[in-house]
C-alpha cells in the first residue's frame, strides 16, 4: 500500500534555464513602511523575493513580485502562488512560496524551509520534474538548510495509496523528480546531505504506511510479519516472539493485554551492529522501545465510539522505531542499536484481561490492572526490561500512550520524561528536526498513589482519575528502567496521527513522528559519547 517515489537531486544551472515543469522560489512578507522599488505600485511593496530568485526575477524585469502580489500573494509561511512564464523563463510555471519575513541572517530557518518545500511539493502534485530554488546559504548553516528542504520536498510528495476501487480523476500523482538548486551540485557535503535526506524520508514514509493501513489489514502477528520481512531485507537481525515463547518468557503485560483477541500478541527484536563492534574500542548501546498496540478498543474499559477508528494508529511508536531501524541500516552510524516492539491488539471478548488482575511483568513486578485502557504501559513495561536485562546504555521509548499528553501539550508537541539529561538531549534533537518536545515531571505523589494493596504497584493513581495522567504513564514506566540506564519516554499521542488536511510536511494521517528525533538522537549518541 505504498505510494510512487520520488527522486530527489541536486542542479547547479541558471534556475531561469532549467528544463523543467515548474520552478518554486521563496517569497518573504515585507513591511509596509519598507523602501519601495521605483516605479513600483504599492502591490508590490509587502513582499520580497527570497535568495535564489535573482535570474528568475531579472527575467520578469523586475516586476515579478508586483505580479505576485496582484494575484493575492502576501509572502504568509506555506502559501503557494502559481505564474503561468509565458516563455519568459524556460519552465512553464513558477510557484512562489511564502517564508514569512525576511530572516535576520543568512536563510529562514530550516523549518520554514521543510515546510515551505512541503506545501509547494503537494500543490504541484501531477507535474513530473520540479526544480527548488530556496535559500541555501554559503556558511556553516548550509547543511542543516539542505537537509530540511530535501526532507521537505519527499515529504510533502507521500501519497498513501489507499484502498480507493476506482481511479479518481482529481486524485493527481505525486512530483515524480525534484531537483534542489545549489551552488555547486558536485559538493560532497552537499550529495551526503540530499543522499540522508532520501533515507529519512523512506523511515518516514514508511512509517505512515503502517499507521495508515487499515486494521483488520494490520494485526500483530501480520505486522510482525511485516516487520520482519523489511527489517531482514535490510540486513538487520531479527528475532520474532510468539505468544508460546512469551508465555515462556514471561511476559506477563504483552500477553495479558493480547488475551482479549484472536490475533495473539508478538514481541519483535531488531539489532543493528556497526562496523567494528566486538574490537577493542567500546561500542555505546542505544534501545528503541515502541508501543504496537493494532488497535485499541479500550477493552473491557471500553473507549466512547466517537473517533475510535483512528485507534488504528495506536501502534505508531513501533511503526516509527521499526522504521528508524531500518534507515539506521542503511546510514551505518557507529552505535550499537537494538529495537523491541511489543505488538497486542487490546479486545473485549471472554478472554479479556479485566479490572482487578494482578499481572506479573517480565521484570517480576506484579501490577494491579485498574483500566484496561491504560494497555500500552502493560506491553511497553515488559519490552523495556526486557531491553535493560540485554544490555544499552541509552533507552528511548516512544508510544502513543496518553491522551493526557494532548490535553497538557497539544497535537504537535510530543511529552518527555526520564532522565533529565536525555531529555534535554530528546528536545534538542526534536527542535533541530521539527518535531518539538516538551520535559515534563515525574512527581514522587504521583508514584505514591499508585502503591496498590495488593501488588507491588498499580497501573493508574486511582485518586488522581485522569488528572496527570500523562504523568502518570512516565511514573509507571519508570518502574521498568534499571538504576544504569539513561532513559527518556516520549508520549506522541497527539503528533503521530493528524486528523486535519494536509498543512506543511503532514499528509492526513500518520505522520512519522519521532523518526527524525530518534535518527538525530543516535547521530549525537554516535558523535558525542
């Protein structure tokens, strides 16, 4: 169910020369009290061409950006304004993107840029070659700029295909090739940047494909399968656990919350070693952990029915740390890094888990179930010492686990908590990729009640109900995490799936998030510990 590639490279002709369907420029918004350029009419005085335009601009005689503004265009980030060339230029269309205002240094911000390449990406759906001609600045700055605009572009062109019988007339293909104009197109540093971006973008894209399939389509064993299948076509090891050996294992939260389905639960391992590992020279130890709930009905604690079909796309933490396994394979960064995805569907039926039981974890805790909703600590629980008794240094853990996270932070911001140093590390690494965190606590009153009569903890703080339960899920997890291990729990239950229409890099639906923080994450691991 995956939709066409496209191709991305780099091209260093006059932008007023290329051969190509449509050219994208930046255009910045500019204050009405700016300077107006003589014999200009005051259309033209709210707005400017961003760098990379200056041949384009040379061919309109100087009078592009007063065309522009006659068609409405304000220079608002992400707007999108078409111009018919008239063989002024070679391309038949120029596209005008808006950035904002003009930045202070050398570019925008990056981003801007990813989500500027984005919107001009999709708005130009059908055409076969585009060509980007955004700020790239000469400085060290470049390659982040790059890389975002790269990103951006494959990005804004994903298409899930869908399920659709019937061709849809208005249902253009994705920009089949995009072209980034640069200084110079041999630039080494310039190819890494663009070749990475490729790679991040087939994580992401992937990503969103599993989230998006729809979920009789997508049930643990079948998901697993798929994992598997990808992740051995990749090169990385895999070790697939089936309801037989965790019962043997011991993992009590996986199996108790795949009791209530006929689609048994699965524990996949994925391990990567890089080149060397096993020498002298110490190798650092990364673990991904990713909730892979298929779909949530809430159990016997059952959800409302109002929107639970997007449950589908509570198993986004394992699409998103499968996928980052797989880009990690091809980028070969030099940490060891092992992935383990806990994958149940949680059901009501006669089977199901229930209020009231106590579970023993694979750590040998035993918790008391008090909501069978709160599923995803369950399986993330087992996974995560099952990942501290093998052995890392570092462990992330990402899940859609609390709609208390949307309440406190929003649809964009993901919650972090754990290790106060890692999570710092976590939202540098989110604000460098666009995907913003946010640290938040994990009170000792909250851990005091969930002390439980009965076990060794409960699963929610029954006195508290719902309020701070995205806290609450940090505190339990918490409890799963040896006293050596740097930890960090990312709760992305508002950013992994968007509901609305396209806006930016985001397609309705999955949208990828964390790949881009957890690759960044493993990059600074690799070069800075």
């Amino acid at each position: 169910m995956t939709s066409p590639s496209t191709t991305l490279s780099l091209v260093d002709t006059d932008p007023a020369e290329l051969a190509v369907d449509a050219i994208v420029i930046g255009l910045h918004s500019q204050t009405e009290s700016a300077e107006r350029p003589a014999g200009s009419t005051g259309f033209a005085s709210t707005l400017l061409l961003a760098t990379g335009a200056e041949s384009i601009a040379v061919a309109f005689d100087g009078r592009l950006t007063e065309t522009l503004a006659l068609l409405g265009a304000t220079g608002g980030p992400g707007e999108v304004i078409k111009l018919a060339t008239l063989g002024t230029i070679t391309a038949p269309l120029v596209v005008a993107v808006g950035l904002g205002p003009e930045p202070t240094g050398a570019a925008p911000a990056p981003e801007t840029l990813r989500r500027a390449a984005a919107a001009a990406i999709r708005a130009l759906a059908g055409a076969e070659r585009v060509a980007l001609t955004l700020p790239v600045p000469d400085d060290e700055d470049a390659p982040a700029v790059l890389r975002a605009t790269a990103e951006g572009a494959l990005l804004g062109a994903y298409r899930f295909a869908g399920y659709k019988t019937r061709p849809q007339p208005t249902r253009r293909p994705p920009v089949t090739a995009v072209a980034v104009h640069v200084p110079d197109a041999g630039d080494e540093r310039a190819l890494a940047e663009i070749t990475r971006a490729a790679v991040v973008a087939r994580a992401v894209g992937q990503t969103r494909n599993w989230v998006n399939t729809a979920p009789n389509e997508l049930r643990p064993p079948s998901f697993a399968d798929s994992v598997a299948a990808a992740a051995r076509e990749a090169g990385l090891g895999v070790e697939v656990l089936d309801e037989k050996a965790l019962a043997d294992g011991g993992y009590g939260g996986i199996l108790a919350v795949g009791l209530g389905s006929a689609a048994p639960p699965r524990l996949v391992k994925l391990s990567y070693d890089p080149a060397g590992a096993g020498s002298d020279k110490p190798v650092k130890r990364v673990a991904l952990v990713g909730k892979g709930i298929t779909f949530d009905t809430g159990g016997v604690s059952i959800k409302p029915a109002q929107g639970m079909w997007e449950m589908k796309s509570d198993m986004a933490g394992a699409a998103a740390v499968a996928a980052t396994m797989l880009a990690i394979a091809e980028l070969r960064p030099s940490v060891a890094v092992t992935a383990y995805l806990p994958m149940a569907e949680n059901m009501p039926s006669a089977t199901a888990y229930r209020p009231g039981d106590v579970v023993t974890m694979y750590n040998g805790k035993r918790v008391e179930v008090l909501n069978t909703d709160a599923e995803g600590r369950m399986v993330l629980g087992d996974a995560m010492a099952r990942a501290c008794e093998d052995g890392c240094d570092y462990l992330f853990e990402t899940s859609t686990l609390t709609g208390g996270q949307v309440i406190s932070l929003g649809k964009r911001v993901a919650g972090v908590m754990g290790t106060t140093e890692l999570c710092q590390r976590v939202q540098a690494a989110g604000d460098a990729t666009g995907e913003p965190t946010w640290p938040m606590p994990l009170p000792e009153d909250v851990r005091k009640g969930m002390d439980s009569e009965v076990a060794d903890i409960s699963q929610v703080n029954a006195s508290m109900d719902r309020a701070g339960h995205m806290l609450q899920g940090g505190v339990f997890l918490r409890e799963f995490v040896t006293d050596d291990v740097s930890w960090a729990h990312i709760d992305i239950a508002g950013p992994s799936y968007h509901s609305g229409e396209p806006t930016g890099y985001w397609a309705k639906g999955g949208t990828g998030v964390p790949v881009r923080t957890l690759l960044e994450l493993v990059d600074d691991i690799a070069a800075n510990d």
